[in-house]
C-alpha cells in the first residue's frame, strides 16, 4: 500500500523569539512529581498490603484517562489557545496528584482496609491522568508552533532533556529521604507541580488559537501519524514495564528490603534521567534525521532491557537502565517530531494529541502486562521490551509516514 503523502506544515511566521524556559521548567517539576510517585509504588504497596497486580492497576488507571483525553487536550489548544489549556491541564494535574500522595500518606499512617486504599489511590491516579495529558500535547505544539520542521527534533530534544531531569531530580529526592520513611518524600514532591502552575501562570504569553482556524479532525487511525504512534506506543509500553517491575525486581531478585528497594529503584530511575539527558543533548549536535534517531535509539535500548534480567546487583541493574534510557533518549525527540513534521499547521495540537494517546496505551497495557508477567518470572517484561525494540528497528523506512 502507497503511504499517503503529508502535507507540508508551514514555517511559522517571523517574530520574536519564544522563550521556552518557563514551558521547560514546568515540565520539569511536574515530571519530578510524577516519577518520585512511580519509584516508591512498590514499597508502598507492599507496606499497605496490595498486590502486585493493584500497584500496576493504579498506575494503569492514569494511563487510561491520559490515552482518552490526550488528543481532546491537544484539539482543544488548537481551538482555544495554548496558555488557557495548558494552565488548566497543569492546574488540574497540581490539585489531583495532592490528592493522590495525601491517600498515600494517611494510608501508611491509619493502615486502613487493602481495598480502601485501592480504591482511593486509583480515583486519584486516574484524576492525575487525566490532567497530566495536556502537559505533553500542548508543550509540544507549542514547540510545533515557533519553529520550522527542520529545527524541531532538535527543540523537541530539549523538552525531553528538561522532563529528563526531572527524571533525575524527583527518584534522587526520593532516595535521600527514604531512610526518613516513605511519607516525607510523598509530602515533598506534592509540591512540585504547584511550583510548575507558578511558573507557567507567571510567563507564559497569551497565546490566540491555532493560526485563527478550526482544528480539522484527525482520524484516531490516522496514516500520517501510523508511524510515530506506533513508535510512541512501543516506547512507553516498554518504560512502563520498566517502572512498575523495578520496585519488586529489587526486593525478590536482589533480596532488598522495602526501605532499600526504594532507594535501589529511585537511583535506577535517576540513571534513566541522566542517561536521557546526555542522549538528547546528543540529538541536538547529530543532526540525524527522525527515521535513523529510531532505528540506532530502539537496538541501543533493547540491549539495555535485555541485560536487567542477569543484574545481580544494584549497579548491574542502574547501569542496565542507563543503557536502556539512553536509546529512548534518541526515540522521545524523533517521534515527537516526526509526527509533527507530518501535518499540517493548524492540527498540531491534535497531532500532539493523538501521539500523547498512542503513549497513554502504552501506559494502560505497559504496567498490567509487567505485573502479570513479572509473575511469571522476573526477567520476562524485560525480554518482551527488547524484543519490541528490536522489531521497532527493523521496521523498514518505506512503509510508513
């Protein structure tokens, strides 16, 4: 079948120059939040007596909602305007991961039924979800609406290095304070994505809607888009897998304690940002186009996967997490914009959606598959991801957008 020819996205219009440090910092702490949250599910959920299977529900939970409004917050920033979405998505996401870490709190002190919990954590990762679908979509058109096509990879890179360090930041603030308890790093990084509203409400300009049109419709399946949602889609399967695993991999495979699984899987997490970091900053220097980002990131990262199931130690399974991170370093940039190179000007905000959607069922599937799989054996998520990775490789160039 003859791929369907994209349309060319006009440059945008002369003028001033945006100024992304604002955009890049709130992303930055709300991902700070996001992944101090992710590296103590595990030992929480041992503490309060849930089963693998509900800590993977939890994080599935956000996945869904993110997977569903992803491509509404998207289109919504094309109609609206990027200023007024975006500072209601993270506006939204601020109050409702409060929420979710003030369960988690009360639970580890009052101890209440295991299904209470369940319960309480999922309603408040689901609201998180729902919110933090806007962040990705509309920081992205933002970056689709103030360079040309050949400058975004680039500028995408530098969104990705700012999350990155949020990667970084919010497992390392985890680590410290776990000796303290699991309770003052969940009451820290709560305030996280205050500090990012701040910021963004402060300097972010006012923004009209998209080019002065109506957003034209995209398909869910849309064939411009096949190959960076699917690429989007492997990617985060593949991370979420990692994420929810890494908890319990370090309590049964290396015979940690729930105190120190947490911190063993907080610097495992923060070599993930580190190693994303270096590899976007890369991109930026390479030049190389999105197709060859994708092949060289998805072998580079399916060797990091395949090596955690043989780490018999913490520095095997941080350096194993380094090497996977940095193929994904390479990958996060070059879908990102490979997708917004595909459509036009005025559907940015809905192109950026419907790969944030394409992520959020990688959410959805990535954390129930880890956890039941894990079951099976500990190694197998890690075997499946690099299997994913090396067919993402082999994908031939021709038969996609």
């Amino acid at each position: 079948m003859t791929p369907i020819p994209a349309p060319a996205a006009p440059a945008p219009q002369a003028g001033p120059a945006f100024d992304f440090r604002p955009l890049l910092a709130a992303y930055m702490t709300c991902t700070m939040a996001m992944m101090g949250f992710v590296s103590v599910i595990g030992p929480v959920a041992r503490l309060l007596h849930l089963a693998a299977w509900q800590a993977g529900a939890v994080i599935t939970v956000g996945g869904v909602l993110w997977m569903l409004l992803a491509r509404t917050w998207g289109a919504a920033s094309d109609r609206l305007g990027r200023r007024r979405v975006l500072l209601a998505g993270v506006g939204g996401f601020a109050l409702s991961y409060w929420a979710m870490c003030a369960v988690a709190i009360a639970s580890l002190y009052f101890f209440p039924a295991a299904g209470l919990v369940f319960a309480g954590l999922v309603l408040t990762r689901g609201a998180v979800g729902a919110f933090f679908a806007a962040i990705p979509s509309v920081s992205q058109a933002l970056v689709a609406d103030h360079l040309p096509a050949e400058r975004r990879a680039a500028a995408m890179a530098s969104l990705g290095a700012a999350n990155a360090i949020g990667l970084v930041l919010g497992p390392a603030i985890v680590a410290a304070l776990t000796p303290l308890g699991l309770s003052l790093p969940l009451a820290l990084i709560a305030l996280l994505p205050l500090l990012g509203l701040g910021l963004l409400w402060k300097a972010l300009p006012d923004s009209p809607p998209a080019h002065g049109t109506a957003t034209t419709a995209l398909r869910l399946v849309e064939p411009r888009l096949r190959r960076p949602m699917t690429v989007a889609f492997v990617c985060m399967f593949c991370v979420s897998m990692a994420q929810i695993t890494v908890g319990f991999f370090a309590i049964d495979q290396l015979g940690l304690a729930p105190e120190a699984a947490a911190r063993t899987a907080g610097l495992a997490l923060a070599m993930v940002g580190v190693a994303l970091i270096v590899a976007q900053l890369a991109v930026r220097r390479l030049g190389w186009s999105t197709q060859r980002l994708i092949r060289a990131g998805a072998l580079v990262s399916a060797a990091g996967f395949g090596a955690v199931p043989l780490a018999s130690s913490g520095a095997m399974l941080e350096a194993a997490f380094f090497v996977a991170a940095a193929g994904m370093g390479w990958m996060f940039p070059a879908f990102a914009a490979m997708a917004s190179n595909a459509v036009a000007a005025h559907e940015q905000g809905a192109a950026a959606g419907s790969v944030g959607a394409a992520q959020g069922l990688g959410i959805v599937l990535g954390p129930l598959a880890g956890t039941l799989l894990y079951e099976a054996s500990p190694g197998v998520p890690y075997a499946l991801a690099a299997v994913l990775l090396v067919l993402v490789a082999a994908w031939p160039a021709h038969t996609g957008a």
